[in-house]
C-alpha cells in the first residue's frame, strides 16, 4: 500500500511547477538583468545594492537564475554567488566519505548499477569488515561518513544499520545515511545509536517519470521517499540531505525548481536541521541507463549558483562523479560540502574490485590531494566541525 503524502508533497502539489518551469524557460533578458542587479556583490555602481547574500529570492527568482537567458550571463552569476558563499560560509570546505556496506537491492530502479537482477557481485559487510572499512578512511582523515546501502530488508535491516552505526561511532562524530528509507521508531533507534544525518535523492519530483524509473520494490512509493524526512527530522536528525539525479527527466529545470522548493520547506519547518542539497549528474553503470537529457557543463553550474543564490544557507554538496576540474571550480562558487577519494563498492577501500559499484567515479584523486587544492586555492578543508550537530539531546524536540 503507498504512503499518504506528507507535508510537503502536499505543499508541492500546489507549486504550479509547470508555470514556473515554463516561466524559467522562456525569461528574457530584461528579467535576468533586474535580478542580478539584486543579487550582484555590492560595491559596484549601485551603492544601494544589498550585500552578496542578503537579497531574499522566491521560487519565481530561481526560475528566472535557471533560463536560458541567464545562462548568457553566467560569469556575473556566478560572480555573485561566490560573494554569497563566502559571505555565509567563508572559505571553508567540508570533506567526507561514502562508506558503501551492501549492494544488495530488492528494488529495480532502471538507472541504477545495484538494481535487483543486475548480473553484479553482491555483497553485504559484516560488522567487522565495516570497521575495517571505517579505520581506513578515518586513517585517511576523514570524521564524517555517509554510510550507502541498496534497500534490502534483510541484509541491510534496521538492526544491522542500528549496529553499524554503533561500531563506528567511536571514530567518526558524524554518520549520516543514504539507504533506503525508515519508519519514524527506526529512525529515533538511528539517532540514539549516534546517526547525526539523512540523505535520501527523491531522484525527480515529476511522478509520472518517477513511476517510470522506479519499477518494483520499496523506493517505488514516491510519498514514502518524499515524506522521509518530515519523519526523520521529527526523529532528532540534525543534517538532511536531498538531491535530484539530472539526465533522468526531461525538464532538469523544473527538478531543481522542485528541490529549491524542498530545501526552502524543509529550513522554514526543521529550521534547527542543515539541509543539504546535491545535483548529481547521470554517471555509466552496469544498468547502462541512457539520460533522457544531458546537462552540460555550463548549465551544471549555472543550477548550482542559482541555488546558492536562492537559498544563501544551503549547504551545497558535490561528489566523485564530477571530474576534477568541474569539482575544483564549483568549490570556489558554491559548494561547501564535497566527498573525495570515493569508493563505491562494499569493502571497496580495503579490497577494490571485489563487488559491483553503483556507478563510476571521474575524479579518482586521494582526499588528501583534494585538501591540497582547498589549501592552493585559499580554502580550508574541514574534516571535522568543531562544534558537532550531534551531542545535545535534542530528539522529539518540536518545531
Ligand atoms: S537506486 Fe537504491 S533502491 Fe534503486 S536500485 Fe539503486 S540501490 Fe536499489
């Protein structure tokens, strides 16, 4: 039986998304220019201008950051979203590490290389294997941790979650998960075993193209996955992270649109929780998914300044699968969270090649490369915050 929709689903269904997105399309020039008047760092002819990151956009906004026409002024756009970033996050980088513990998968989502009936090795560590795992990486520097599974009830239960973050939370003060998602006791257990963060990709907000994508299994119900964070944030997390996979609908405009729309809902009610937003792009993996649209480089970064303008306190994160390059410059614009030196295979740090990855990477530099760019381009690479989300017992608060 599906879930009802929750809060936000309900909030979203009365967006008028399709206007905006079409109002995103067709934006003209003028418009662009009369926001970046708004959003460009002060100091410049306009002595009354607000300062980078103080200017209070709508929905209506992103849609004009995310045309066409503004990508015509992508450098000013950019320009101005550095300011915003600075201004509210200085120059520090948050680093962490993907810790894959089970490809195993009983849903068959048609892009991805865990998919139930992929021909790829599976493999679900044990307690101690994921030790093993987590030693490396905390050797490596790391303090933060998102730990990945596929959605297989049995190999990856509540209990063996409830474990894992128990065995690890001696190494890393902060654990986040991305698997599949739980009922509100299951995440309360998370929060008082350590979990500090919850990270599930409604993937697309357009549910006729979700439906398509996600054929069988638990991640098939668009409203379980889109209320799960009402239920985890009520559980005590204190991070959450939401994303949308670009190439897997058509319209990437009017994703973005969506996720600026949950980030927005979900600040304004869990206001004591960071959100965290990601665009992954489409990657090759065993599923050998062809993207319905590709979003090239320049339109990749322009959704990433238009949401750091969008939304100045969002934390941004980018992954492994953006080359170099692209990783490197979008740091020095939006991005504030970035993994690095990425497996994405179970035991994939300690024994590589033993077991199917969820899909390639493209900037394969150890983490303490990537720190040496932070440090090169004036950045401080943070592996641990010094004041913790988690700590205080704030499970069960009300909001
Ligand atoms: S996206 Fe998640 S639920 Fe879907 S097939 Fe991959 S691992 Fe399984």
């Amino acid at each position: 039986m599906s879930a009802p929709p929750g809060l936000f689903a309900r909030e979203l269904a009365g967006l008028a998304l399709a206007e905006l997105a079409e109002r995103s399309r067709s934006a003209s020039p003028a418009q662009v220019d009369a926001l970046l008047r708004r959003v460009a760092p002060a100091g410049g002819a306009d002595p009354g201008r607000p300062a980078a990151g103080t200017a209070h956009l709508g929905l209506a906004d992103l849609a004009v950051l995310l045309s066409p026409a503004a990508g015509e002024r992508l450098e000013e756009l950019a320009l101005a979203a550095r300011a915003t970033t600075l201004r509210r996050f200085g120059r520090a980088v948050r680093l962490f590490a993907p810790l894959y513990v089970s490809n195993a998968c009983l849903s068959s989502c048609t892009y991805c290389g865990f998919a139930k009936g992929l021909p790829v090795v599976r493999r679900t560590l044990d307690l101690d294997e994921v030790e093993a795992e987590g030693r490396l990486l905390a050797d490596r520097g790391f303090r933060h941790l998102l730990l990945v599974s596929g959605e297989h009830r049995a190999e990856v239960s509540a209990d063996y979650l409830v474990g894992v973050v128990e065995r690890l939370r001696p190494l890393f003060p902060s654990l986040s998960i991305e698997t599949q998602t739980w009922s509100d006791d299951t995440y309360a257990r998370l929060v008082r075993a350590g979990l500090e963060g919850v990270v599930h990709y409604q993937e697309t907000y357009d549910r006729a193209r979700y439906a398509q994508v996600h054929v069988a299994g638990w991640k098939r119900d668009y409203d379980r996955r889109l209320s799960s964070f009402e239920r985890a944030a009520s559980a005590g997390a204190r991070r959450l992270g939401i994303g949308a996979l670009l190439g897997l609908a058509a319209d990437w405009r009017a994703d973005v649109l969506a996720l600026g729309a949950h980030a927005a809902f979900l600040t304004r009610r869990y206001w004591r929780t960071e959100v965290s937003v990601a665009l992954p792009r489409m990657k090759p993996s065993a599923s050998a998914f062809p993207p319905v649209v590709v979003v090239d480089d320049a339109e990749f970064v322009q959704a990433h300044a238009a949401l750091r303008l969008f939304g100045p306190d969002l934390a941004l994160s980018l992954s492994t699968r953006e080359p170099p390059a692209m990783r490197d410059g979008l740091a020095r614009i939006a991005v504030t969270t970035m993994s690095a030196g990425s497996s994405t295979e179970p035991g994939g740090y300690a024994a590589p090649g033993t077991a199917g990855e969820q899909f390639s990477i493209s900037d394969e530099r150890p983490p303490a490369e990537v720190a040496a760019m932070l440090v090169a381009a004036g950045y401080e690479p943070v592996w641990k915050d010094a004041f913790p989300l988690y700590g205080g017992n704030l499970a069960g608060q009300s909001y």
